[in-house]
C-alpha cells in the first residue's frame, strides 16, 4: 500500500501553513545558490518528516521479517522482490538527504552551526541506518546531482566511520551556539531545537553504533561505551531515567489532511492491510506482560487462529503462513493505541490465566467493534531512539564486553521506562494509564527471572524486553535480531527463501544506477545471505 508520498505532501504542505512563511519563502527563493534562514527552517522539518514518512515499507517490511505484524505475505516467507523497499531507498536518497545536503552546505556558508549540527546528526542516523539495513550504499558521490548520476556503492563499514566522524563534527558544531537551543522550536518537530536534546541524541547514536560493531572490534566498541557511560546525564534518559529526550517521530492526528499513523490509516478502515503476528501475541499473552491490551485491538471477543470462533479474541497470522486470507477483516485483530494511535482494548478478555496479575478483567468494561476510520487518534509514534532502547544497549554491552556498567540495573530501568512510556502514551490516547504498582511488579516479576538464569539466559531476557521495546520499530529490531540471533523467533510455516541478511536494492536503482554494473541482478539475489559487515 502506498501511503508515504501522500503523507510526506500532506505534512509538508501543513508545515508550510503552520510556520506562517508560505509567501515570504516563495518571494526570497531568487537565488538557489544563496539560501537564506528562512528556507533552513523550512527545510529542516521538511527532513524530518520525510525520513519517516519514507520509512512506512521499511518499518513495515522489517516488522514482518521480525514477526511484530505481517504487512506483506511474501516477506513473511522471506521473499523478497525489488520493489519491496522501492518507496524508501528513493525516497531518502531524492527527499531526505537531498535536503539534508542543502541544509549542511547553506548553514555552513551562513554559519548557521545549529542548523547544520542538527542535519548532520539526522544524516548520521539516516545513513548508518541505511547501511545496517542494505549494507554497502551509494554514500560520498550521492546527492551531487548531475555530476555523478550513477554514484558507486562503498563498503558499509567504510561508511560507518565517515558516520561516526560527522557525528563529531555535528558535536563541534553544536559547541559553537552560545544559546540552549540549536534552532527556533518551529523548525524542530522532534525536540524543539533543543540543544542538550539533540547532543544526547548524537551521543546516544555513538553508543548503538559502537555496540552494533561489538562484534567485530569488541575492544574498541568497549572503550567506546565506557567513555560514553561514564556520563550517563548526555545521553537519552539521562540519570533520572527520563522518556523526555526519546527520539521519537510524532504523527498528527488530523484527516483531512491526513497527517496519521500510516498504520493507523491502513487498518483503521473497511480495507485492511495487515495482521498481527500470532507469535508476537503469544509471547506478550503467554508472559502476562500489560503490554497486550496496548499493542493489539481484538475486534470480535472470540476469534482465533485460523479464524476460529472459540478463543479469546487474539487472532493474528502465523508467520510464512502461505494460505489465502479468510474473509475476516472484521475479526481479525489490529493495531492498539500504541503506537497507531488507535483503540486500547478494554474489553474482558476469555481464557485468562487465574494466576496472572498483569492481564486480567479488573476494570474491562468495554465492548470490542470493528475499528472504523474515526477511531482512536491516529497520532501514532515511530520510537527511533529512546531512553528504553538506550539502557537496554547498555546491559546488552555489559553482558557482552564486561563494560564495567550495571547489566541488572540497566535491564530495570530499561524495562521500566518503555511502561512508563507506553502507559502514558496509551493515557493520552483515548487508553487508561499504567499504575506505578503495576509497573514495579511487572519489572519485579522479570528480575526475579533474569536472577534466576545464567549468562545465556540474562541475555536472552535483555534481548527479548528490547525486541518488546522496538515494537513500532522494526528496523532495531532486525538489527538487534540479526547480531544476537535473539530472541527466537517462530519457524515460518512454509518459507520461500532463506531469512533476509540484507535488504533487497530498489528496482529503480538496479536498473538507472550504471556503476551497478552488468551483474546487478546477480548483486540483488547475493542480498539475501550476504551479512552486514557487523554480523559476524
């Protein structure tokens, strides 16, 4: 379903009415050569909401190889085609980083340092996420316009140094603002061009990026972190463990023009797009996690797997699950109030374990329905970086390379914030709010299990509560997935193809891209079993 340039229209043309500067920025646009301040603060949200509105088959298609929802029944069974991430690799090569460039050339010639510190540690998290999920990519001759139209793909691992460097160049240039913001507030949509918030950010992008390589320099990803930990008040959450500075994409709630989740504007309609996935329901049913009631709308009370009528209403698709769909777009469970701004199911739930504290009836007094587009928000998030991703990077690292930092305590509170977060998220959407007691006993419960397990199993758990937490980002998750191999993942019913090391090129770019040479196609099918220079 194609729904990213649309939104990318339709939030930019609300960009331009929101700022007020529609006219001033058509009447100062004479020269292209000499931009002014006016077009950076156009330009910069511009940014940020193409990033995300590009990533809709990227979220989608790694959600589904990771077996949060199944967007697509072939990558479900691991095929892939070259135009399953078409829309995405087009879209922030032509749109994002295209005005990324312009952002980083005009700020610096006008010595706007805060424009040009923000768009440098956007592009940073752009690009290395772009490699973990393609691996090599066109990187220093891209964006050059006529001079190079068929940039060469460079090697990943080259490109993630050149990442990390500009990553410290945007620190440099932050240093150079003498004012706590970077930017005016009305040309930031994620933190309102505040600067401690975004030097998080970029010190927080270090420290994923220096665990991602663990495995392949596992001493200089140690000293890396090390340094990075060593103050915890730079980084996402700093030491109160705070969701304020998580590094979120925000989506509106408004239809017209619709600004919405692209998930919640997929499902929340007569036409349905997607399931959830029945191993991903399990895991959250099965462990009594609160979580549930969040994540998944049940809209029939006792439809099951294979759409049956005596079950508990969670009814989702197995994965590589190869069968046709059933005529069940009425009864099949959807997205919940987070993060599609959809419903939070109240509703009294079948079959509930007598000894689960978490999921149960109390306080269930609402009906299920079949969700329609004036239900719920639609003012989803995509979480890209987040205080609860950040701790638990961090007891991952100190499983792992004995960085000296708490694995326990980071494991606590990484649990701890992503509640936090989902709960008052779920509030403010139309749900009900986690209690502080429900929050402590369900992290309580986990470290009495994680006490319990040795080295493998400490992991394991670490693991499995990040994948939760990536729920609404599948593209961590597939990261996390493909160097941990955790958490285990539900053999697919009848797959077509190996499970996907690499994303598959965009078709347009194999076929217009000349330095691709004359074995492109031979290029796109080594992407399935050829691993990202960091999974060892």
């Amino acid at each position: 379903m194609k729904l990213k340039y649309s939104t990318y229209t339709l939030l930019v043309t609300g960009i331009a009415f929101i700022t007020g500067a529609c006219n001033k920025f058509v009447d100062i646009n004479t020269d292209p050569n000499n931009p002014t301040t006016a077009q950076l603060s156009l330009l910069l949200p511009s940014t940020e909401v193409s990033m995300a509105a590009n990533m809709y088959e990227l979220n989608s298609g790694t959600s589904t190889f990771m077996q949060h929802m199944v967007s697509s029944g072939d990558l479900s069974r691991y095929q892939q085609q070259g135009t399953s991430f078409d829309d995405p690799w087009d879209g922030f090569y032509s749109q994002t980083l295209n005005d990324l460039e312009s952002i980083i050339s005009s700020g610096t010639a006008q010595q706007e340092w805060g424009y040009v510190a923000v768009a440098k540690i956007e592009k940073a998290y752009l690009v290395s996420l772009m490699v973990d999920m393609w691996g090599d990519i066109p990187y220093s001759q891209a964006e050059k316009g006529q001079q190079t139209v068929s940039p060469p793909l460079e090697k990943g691992a080259e490109i993630y140094e050149s990442v990390l460097t500009l990553i410290e160049e945007a620190l440099q240039d932050a240093g150079k603002v003498g004012t706590s913001t970077l930017v005016p507030s009305s040309a930031d949509m994620i933190y309102g061009g505040s600067k401690n918030s975004w030097i998080a950010l970029a010190n927080s992008l270090k420290l994923k990026l220096y665990n991602g390589i663990r495995l392949v320099d596992p001493a200089r990803s140690t000293t890396a972190i090390q340094a990075l930990i060593s103050n915890p008040a730079t980084l996402i959450g700093g030491t109160n463990n705070s969701n304020a500075t998580d590094y979120t994409f925000r989506f509106g709630s408004a239809q017209n023009p619709n600004n919405r989740h692209p998930w919640h504007r997929s499902e929340y309609q007569s036409s349905k797009n997607f399931y959830m996935c029945q191993s991903f329901i399990d895991l959250l049913f099965n462990n009594d996690d609160p979580r549930l009631r969040y994540f998944i709308y049940r809209q029939n009370a006792t439809a099951g797997l294979n759409n049956s009528t005596n079950s508990n209403g969670y009814y989702g698709r197995n994965p590589g699950d190869g069968t046709a769909a059933p005529a069940d777009l009425n009864r099949r469970s959807t997205f919940g109030v987070y993060p599609a701004g959809g419903l939070y199911d109240n509703a009294a739930i079948n079959n509930i374990p007598d000894t689960y504290s978490y999921v149960t009836n109390v306080g269930a007094t609402s009906s299920l329905k079949v969700v329609a587009t004036s239900d719920g928000t639609g003012a989803g998030v995509i979480p890209l970086l987040t205080n609860a991703m950040v701790k638990l990077i961090r007891a991952e690292a100190a499983l792992a390379l004995n960085t000296g930092d708490d694995a326990r305590q980071n494991f606590a509170d990484g649990v701890t914030a992503h509640l936090n977060s989902v709960s008052a998220y779920g509030a403010a959407n139309g749900g009900v709010a986690l209690s502080p007691a429900a929050i402590s006993g369900f992290v309580n419960k986990l470290l009495t299990a994680y006490d319990a397990a040795d080295a493998a199993g400490k992991m394991n758990m670490v693991m499995t509560q990040k994948y939760i937490a990536c729920y609404g980002n599948g593209m961590e998750a597939y990261n996390d997935y493909r160097r941990t191999a955790l958490p285990v993942l539900r053999a697919p019913l009848s797959p077509l193809n190996a499970f996907p090391l690499r994303l598959y090129y965009s078709q347009t770019e194999l076929s217009a891209n000349t330095s691709f040479g004359e074995n492109a196609s031979a290029l796109q099918v080594a992407q399935q079993t050829t691993p990202v220079f960091w999974d060892k």
